[in-house]
C-alpha cells in the first residue's frame, strides 16, 4: 500500500480520502481544534480521520496523544512541548510540515510507516524512551540536527527523498538501526555520537554521504551498503568494531584521519574511484582482503599495526600510495603490489622489513631491488649512480646471485673474442676456424679461474690474463656471497 502512496504523490495525484486505506473505511473528517482540546484535558485517541486546519500544541501534553492510519491536511506544530504520555502516530500522512523541534517525548514515540510528505523538523529533540520510524516516508526534508535518542532509534526501511539532516545527533542506549533505509537525498551525520551499535547495512545512500568527524563507540555496521556519492568519514573515530564488508563506494571514500581502535573489516568491497586513507590509526587488525580498487588506494602517513590486503585486486592506472606509513604488519604479496606502489624511500624500507618481519624473504629481496633500481634511476649522472649501476650488472643489489654468473659468461666471452682475434696464446697461428674459437674460450675459461700463469700466453696477453683471473675472482666470491645471502634470508 505505501508504493501506492508513494507512486501518487510522484505524479502529482491529487488526494483521494480513502488513501491509504482499505475502501472499507469511511474516514470521518475532525477539526485540529477539537483534537487541540481533547489533547490539552484527555488522552486523544483517533483512529481512521482526517484532520482538517492547522494543529499547534504549544502546552506540554500529560496525556497519552494516538492518531493512527489518519491523514493531517494542515501543518502540525508541536515546537517545544514536553509528552508525558505515549505519543503514536502509525501509518498516518502529515500532508503538510511536521514540525516537532525542541520536543521532548518522555516515552515510547511511534512514527513507524508514517508518511511526511512537506518537511519534518525534529531539531534539538529528544526520545528518552524510544523513536520508532521503520517504514517512514520522508518527502521533504528531514531535519533530525542535535536530536538525543537516550534508548533506542530505529528508521529501518525509511525512505529520505530528499536532504537527511543528523548532524550532531547522539544516538545512546541499546542501537540505532538504519538497516536497508534509502537515502535518495543527502546525509549528514557529521558531528555525531554513537554510543550503541549502530547499523546501515543494505542501505542505499544515493547522493553525498557525510559522516565526518562521528564518532562510534560500540560498534558500527555498513555490511553491503551503496555509498553511490561521495562517502566523507574524515576525522571519525572507530572504537569498536567497523564492518565495511561488501560496501559499495561508487564515488570517493574518504577516511583520512580516522582513528580504527578496534578490528576493521573492509573486505569484498569495491571502491570504483579513490579511497583515501591518508593519516589513519589502523590501532587493530584491518581485513581489506578481496576488495577491488578501480581508483588509487592512499595510504600515506597511516599507521597499519596488521593488514590483511591479500587477493585485492587493482584497477589499470591504479596506484597505492604509502609515502612515511608506518608499517608493522602489511601482509599481502609483493607481486600483487609492485607495480601499482608509488615510489617513496621510507615506504620501501618499511615495507623491505615488514616483508622480513613477516618471513617472506623472497618478496623482501624483490621489493629490496626494485627500491634500488628506482632510487638509481633517481640519480643523477655521477660515481653514485655508477656504482649502483655495477652492482645492478653484478649482482641485482644482492639479491640476484644469477647475475654474477650472467657477467662471468660474458667476461669469458669477451676475453676468448680477444685472445682469438690478436692470437694472443702460443700455436694460435697454426689453428684456424671453429677450432681456433674453441680453442680461445677454453683459454679463457682457464684464466677467469685465476690460473692463467701456466697457460702460453704471448706478451701484453700475460697480463689481460692476469686481469680476467681477478675480475673472475671477484665475480665468484660476489656470487658466493650473494648465495649466502638468500639461503640465510
């Protein structure tokens, strides 16, 4: 029956007084001043009416005041009345402003399925019981700014069709549900405070969504939530939990300086622009494993104390930023980084010993080489850059044992090119063709091992001789200990 409802007042119907009732009832029509005073001297109960002229309460109401499955055709005015009594307004439509600011409902307080089709103001508000809106409709604005809800508050399966306003609202008690709410308008939560578990899972924010500099104390739920704006959490504090799995951020995720005390999990996600996560306190283990990141992912200055980024996957033209992070625990394999890192000293040499730190030699010696090979590329032309560029052709840095080999092959090599050209050993002159090379390598082969003194080297070759058998020297201990180096990790 809402659809109904709602589809009605989207092509501008006009209002039919059976809506949205069952044809069975006959709605009587009431004034506002007659439920003005029942309400002032008597519990005011009404079922099925339509409430015709403007109703201002201005009077705190000790009595109970239920109006249920009615229609109000005027403006509502409660501004700063204090409710004794259970106040009930269930499935009835407001269908001008609602006004309720700087109300009090000292008990139970129950919009649920109720519809506001102009605006609905509940600024500086407070529900020491309870306030019920599942199901609500909410076509206007909706403005909940510096609202207490000291027990509970629950909007499940409301609908914002336009600016949701909650900011500086505190929500205490036992939770705040917003599960499968629609926000086809803005949000805004920032400024406020959680101190029950609070829940948006399967809500869809459609436009911009700000929770900037909330704070949630005992736990927060955003499981499977499409953030289809801009999704602002900057400066908010996690105490608890925060579950983000299998959200949903079309637009920019912004974190940057939130503090997570507690286990994060972002995992399943996907954030098809930016997310920004420069700053945070990553204080407890963080699951960020499987998500997609089609945008950059930005980590700069964060503090990770254990992240779990495995089998996350990354966007062409995506990079991952981790300039001054302080890194302690990033577990997530080198290959599925390496191309997407932006270049920063401190960020290689954090994550060269988080990978030692973690066991993963392997990944520490590849991230160990890469870090120099950028930093050489760095450099300018100088006996800096040339000695790096030695140990690049040498050794790979360190971490590449194969490469002494390589480089003996090719000092072998080029040595048998000279001694065959110039006939540099004895006899040479009477051996020609493929054995004359032959012959020439194996000479030099004999020399790059140091024992070119007993082969019949001629003139100046004696010393090219002695020459080959050093660089050969130095070639295998820097292999030996290149080696070493690996098997001992």
């Amino acid at each position: 029956m809402l659809v109904v409802i709602l589809t009605a007042v989207a092509n501008g119907a006009a209002w039919d007084d059976s809506f949205p009732f069952s044809e069975s009832f006959q709605l009587k029509e009431i004034s506002a001043q007659e439920v003005m005073t029942n309400a002032n001297n008597s519990p005011a109960v009404y079922d099925h009416v339509i409430i015709k002229g403007d109703l201002f309460l201005d009077k705190d109401q000790e009595h109970p005041l239920r109006i249920t499955n009615s229609v109000f055709r005027n403006n509502v005015s409660c501004k700063g009345v204090t409710f004794y009594g259970d106040v009930n307004f269930e499935n009835t439509t407001f269908q001008r402003n609602a006004i309720f600011n700087e109300t009090k409902f000292l008990t139970a307080a129950n919009f649920n399925a109720t519809r506001f089709l102009g605006e609905a103001t509940f600024n500086m508000s407070r529900f020491p019981d309870s306030g019920n809106f599942d199901f609500a409709y909410f076509n206007g604005v909706a403005d909940f700014e510096s609202v207490w809800f000291d027990k509970f508050a629950t909007f499940y399966n409301a609908t914002f069709m336009k600016d949701a306003q909650f900011a500086f609202s505190e929500f205490n008690g036992a939770y705040a549900n917003f599960e499968l709410t629609r926000f086809i308008g803005g949000i805004y939560f920032y400024g406020s405070l959680f101190n029950s578990y609070c829940t948006f899972s399967d809500a869809w924010l459609q436009e911009n969504a700000d929770f900037h500099a909330t704070k949630y104390s005992n736990g927060v739920g955003f499981f499977h939530t499409q953030f289809s704006g801009k999704a602002n959490f900057a400066r908010s504090r996690f105490i608890a939990d925060s579950i983000f799995s299998q959200a949903n951020f079309n637009d920019m995720a912004i974190f940057s300086n939130v503090n997570f005390d507690g286990p994060v999990f972002f995992n399943d996600s996907v954030f098809c622009s930016d997310a920004n996560f420069d700053n945070a306190q990553f204080q407890a283990p963080t699951d960020i494993s499987y998500a997609a990141f089609k945008g950059d992912l930005k980590m700069n200055s964060t503090k990770i104390t254990r992240m779990l980024l495995d089998g996350s996957a990354f966007g062409n033209g995506s990079r991952l930023y981790l300039a001054k992070a302080d890194i302690n625990r990033l577990i997530v394999s080198w290959s599925q980084i390496k191309d997407i890192l932006s270049f920063d000293t401190a960020a290689y040499l954090s994550l060269i010993k988080n990978y030692k730190d973690l066991g993963q030699s392997n990944d520490a010696n590849e991230c160990y080489y890469e870090y120099r090979y950028l930093n050489q590329a760095s450099k300018p032309i100088g006996f800096s850059k040339f000695l790096d560029t030695v140990a690049w052709l040498t050794c790979g840095y360190g971490v590449r044992p194969h490469y002494a080999l390589f480089c003996g092959m090719v000092i072998i090599l080029i040595f048998s090119l000279i001694y065959w050209a110039g006939r540099g050993v004895e006899g040479f002159h009477d051996i020609h063709g493929h054995q004359l090379m032959v012959a020439s390598l194996f000479y030099s082969t004999i020399a790059f091992t140091a024992n070119s003194k007993g082969l019949p080297l001629r003139g100046r070759y004696k010393y090219l001789g002695i020459a080959e058998g050093i660089v050969g020297w130095l070639l295998m201990a820097l292999f030996l200990v290149t080696l070493g180096r690996l098997i001992i990790g």
